[in-house]
C-alpha cells in the first residue's frame, strides 16, 4: 500500500494544542521524561533539581522563570528559545494575558 505525500496530514503544535488544550512547559517535561523512559527520581537528578520540584513543575503548580527554563533545556539539549517560550507563555496564561509569545534571536 503507498500513501501519496499530499494526503499526509501534518501536526503543528496549534493543531496539537486544538485537541490537546494549551502546551505548557510542565507538558513538555514531561513528555520528553517519558518518551526516554527516565523516572521522576532520575530525571530530577539529570536536570539538579529534588523530585517534588520536577513533579510541581510537571503538573503546572510551579511556574518556571526563563532563566530555570534554559538550564532545564541545556540539561535535556533542547533549544533554550522553545522552553523559554513556553516559560514566558505559561506565565501569561496566569496572569490571564491573552497573548501568544514568539522569540526570535537578536
């Protein structure tokens, strides 16, 4: 059976966040500590932080600050701009700013 490249759907994030609600940084972590298969435990200790801080951020209880945001990206080796991002837009969500964040490099 072959599938024509055209009739391929492809997935955005704007398309994930319609099914899935609004991708936070908490989301994030989580998805990339489980698609590696790492336990809370381990995964804390990869980025220095104690497991109750992963799992608060994990569960959006703990809002994250740019700075924390780049260090956690540095330890997984992400792009700092994309957790800085959702850092910034998770802290606009809260504050209940109907904004959308988008970093570009100066």
């Amino acid at each position: 059976m072959s599938t024509k490249r055209s009739t391929l759907k492809k997935f955005g994030i704007t398309d994930l966040e319609r099914k899935h609600g609004p991708m936070t940084l908490g989301m994030f972590v989580r998805s990339f500590r489980e698609a590696e298969g790492a336990s809370q435990v381990d995964f804390a200790t990869r980025l220095k932080i104690s497991r109750a801080n992963l799992c608060d951020i994990e569960k959006d209880r703990k809002q994250v600050t740019p700075e924390r945001a780049a260090r956690i990206a540095k330890h997984i080796g992400v792009p700092e701009a994309v957790l800085i991002q959702l850092a910034l837009q998770d802290s606009l969500r809260a504050a209940r700013f109907n904004y959308r964040v988008e970093l570009k490099a100066s």
